[in-house]
C-alpha cells in the first residue's frame, strides 16, 4: 500500500451582511460574478443568496492553504466591500431570521428543496470541510473508522454558532442541531472496507433514495469526486489562523493514525453512541466542557485532552511542517474559540447597557472584523 499523500483542500462558506444594519442581505447582482472573474471555480453561489463558498486549490501542506484561504478572503471581501456588503464567517448569524432568506435559484437547490421540504428551509448555517489525500481506498475506510474518534474535538475547537435568530442558544454549536435534521447525517456508521461502502451507495441510489454520494452528510465521508476523505465536523472559522490551526490537527492527524498502521498498530474504535456523547459535549460547552477519556473511563476537562493530543501530533506535525499551527490549536482551547468570543461580546454589550439588538449586532461587526484579520 502507497503512503497517502495527506494533501489538502478546504471549502468554507460565508454570509453576507449589511454593513449598516449587520443582518443578512442577498448578494447584489453582479456580485458573483465578479468573484467568479476574480477566482474562477474558486467560488460559487450557495443555497441561500446570502451565502458563497470558497475552495481551495489542492494543496501540498498547511503553508500553501493558508495562502490560498487568505488570497480567495481577501478577494471575496475586496468584492463584497465594491458591492456594499460585508463577509463573514460564522456557522449561524446572530440575529437573522431563516425564514426570511431568499434561495438561490439552482436546479440542485430547487432538487434539494423538494426533497427535504421544511427540513431544507431551515438551512441558514455554514461550515468548513476539509478533504484529505487518501489514494488508496481501502486504507480511506481504515482511517475514516479511526479518525471518527475526533471528530468531537475539531467540533469543539471550530464552534461558532452560538446564537440562533436573537437567541443565545447555550450552545456553542447550534448549527448541528440544524444540521442534524437532515438524512444522512451525524457520525459515519463503521465500515469494513470501501466495497461495503460502494454497495450501501449503490443500494440507496438503485432505490432511488439520492442520485450519488454527495448526499451523504456524514460529519466524515469518502469523498465521491475525489480520493479524499472529508471532514465536515467543523463550523466555520472566523479568524484564519484559527482555520488553518484545525487544518492541521486534521493533518497531523492523518498522519500519526498512518503512521500506527506502519506499526502494524491502530488506533481503538470505540462504538458510534459513546463517541456521539462527547459530540453532544462539544456542541453544547466547545472548549469549556469536558469530554470523556474512553480509554481512562472518565471525563476530563477538555483543555487537558488537547494537550494530551498535541503531545501525540509534534512529531508528524514537526515533520509535515505545520507545528506551529497545530500548537495554536492549545490557544484555542486555552483562550476560547469563537462561539466563546461571540457570547463574551453580547454580554459586555449587555453590561454596558445596549439593548438586545445592538449587543447582537456588536457581535456580528466583530465577526466581519475578524474575517480579514491575519489576512
């Protein structure tokens, strides 16, 4: 079996925000256009008109995708600034009401929109996946079985969507709880090798259930157009180098679970429901809570698990050339992750007296502040 090449690609969506009022407003005509003379493919519309995605090129190490997320950011906002708008990234707007939003008039969308009927309508979130070179395909289920074990501590890490329609959720990710009510989603089930795979796909599409792969919403999925596995755990991240920070846990980690497998060594799978708790953990407390050790058989704070994690990263980390990134990511747990910033905003603006709405909307000029910083 070749070594994986563990290249990159990452794909981000944003929202577009009133500069003024800081709610959500349709792109512009002519917006998307602009971008896409801009960046090509690198952009396109998403399912709502406030929103756009952006993808990477392929990428060899975590240097060259920061370089290309702060290329395809600062764009969109050079654009967006043109136009009258400002982006952000955050998994939900603060304040936005989703059933006031206008869609995007797509076959895919409309295709969508048919299927999931209510469920569809509901959509008004963003997120961050991140695709990792896995040529082989075998070794593509190995490590998707494996890696399934973190998914709860990318969540944690990228939470960013504190707040749902004016409300502080108590969560700090909201989006899943959007997500969720989608088919097809959560936690990848286990598997026992790609053919199992191709032959779950092919029996829901024979049946007529969805027309290929790319209507499976696992928070982790073999990739259906290229030989990657994709995380798509994470919100999306306001600040870039926190972005980049995750990109490279992602990394290393791929890394040091191959690495085991050259060792003839793996690591444990532990049953979908436990690692689904510390899911759950992570969506409600991020970085605040703690998460259970199933190998100690007892919570620990999650500051501590980080630690414990990056200590097993350094050496792949240091020999892909991302260390400093994936030590950022113990900042990150130390000091807070976005949906920590979010509701620290609101409350301050609270204390200082605003009222409901200007507490909200001094979150989001936060946001669109940090959508440029570091870029």
């Amino acid at each position: 079996m070749a070594d994986p090449s563990l290249s990159l690609g990452v794909e981000e969506e944003y929202l577009l925000v009133d500069p003024e009022t800081f709610d959500l407003v349709p792109a512009p005509d002519g917006l998307f256009d602009a971008c896409a003379d801009a960046l090509g493919d690198q952009v396109t519309p998403e399912f709502l008109q406030c929103q756009l995605e952006v993808g990477t090129a392929v990428c060899a190490d975590v240097a060259a995708v920061r370089d290309d997320l702060a290329r395809l950011r600062g764009t969109v906002a050079a654009v967006a600034d043109r136009f009258g708008v400002v982006p952000i990234a955050a998994s939900t707007h603060p304040f936005a009401e989703w059933g006031r939003q206008v869609f995007t008039d797509r076959a895919r969308y409309r295709d969508l929109e048919a299927d999931l009927a209510g469920v569809a309508r509901r959509m008004l979130i963003c997120g961050m996946h991140v695709h990792v070179g896995v040529e082989d395909e075998d070794q593509r289920i190995d490590l998707l079985n494996q890696v399934s074990y973190f998914l709860p501590h990318l969540l944690a890490l990228s939470a960013s969507s504190p707040f749902w329609e004016g409300t502080e959720t108590g969560l700090s990710c909201y989006r899943l709880t959007v997500f969720d009510n989608m088919p097809r989603t959560g936690l990848p089930p286990r598997l026992g090798s790609f053919a199992e795979y191709r032959r779950s796909v092919d029996t829901f599409v024979r049946c007529g259930v969805m027309e290929d792969a790319t209507k499976l919403w696992w928070d982790l999925r073999p990739s259906d157009k290229y030989p990657t596995l994709e995380a798509r755990i994470c919100d999306v991240v306001p600040r870039i180098d926190d972005a980049v920070a995750i990109v490279a846990v992602i990394q290393s980690l791929f890394a040091m679970l191959h690495d085991l497998h050259q060792r003839n060594q793996r690591w444990r799978i532990y049953d979908r429901f436990l690692i689904d708790e510390n899911r759950w953990r992570a969506q409600r407390y991020g970085v605040e809570g703690t998460m259970i050790d199933f190998g100690r058989g007892e919570s620990a704070p999650f500051g501590a698990l980080m630690e414990e994690l990056v200590d097993l990263l350094r050496p792949h980390a240091d020999a892909l050339g991302c260390l400093p990134e994936v030590e950022r990511a113990l900042g990150i747990a130390r000091d807070g992750s976005s949906a920590t910033r979010q509701v620290a905003a609101y409350r301050a603006a609270m204390d200082g007296g605003a009222d409901e709405g200007a507490a909200l909307r001094a979150v989001v000029r936060d946001l669109a502040a940090e959508f440029t910083e570091g870029v």
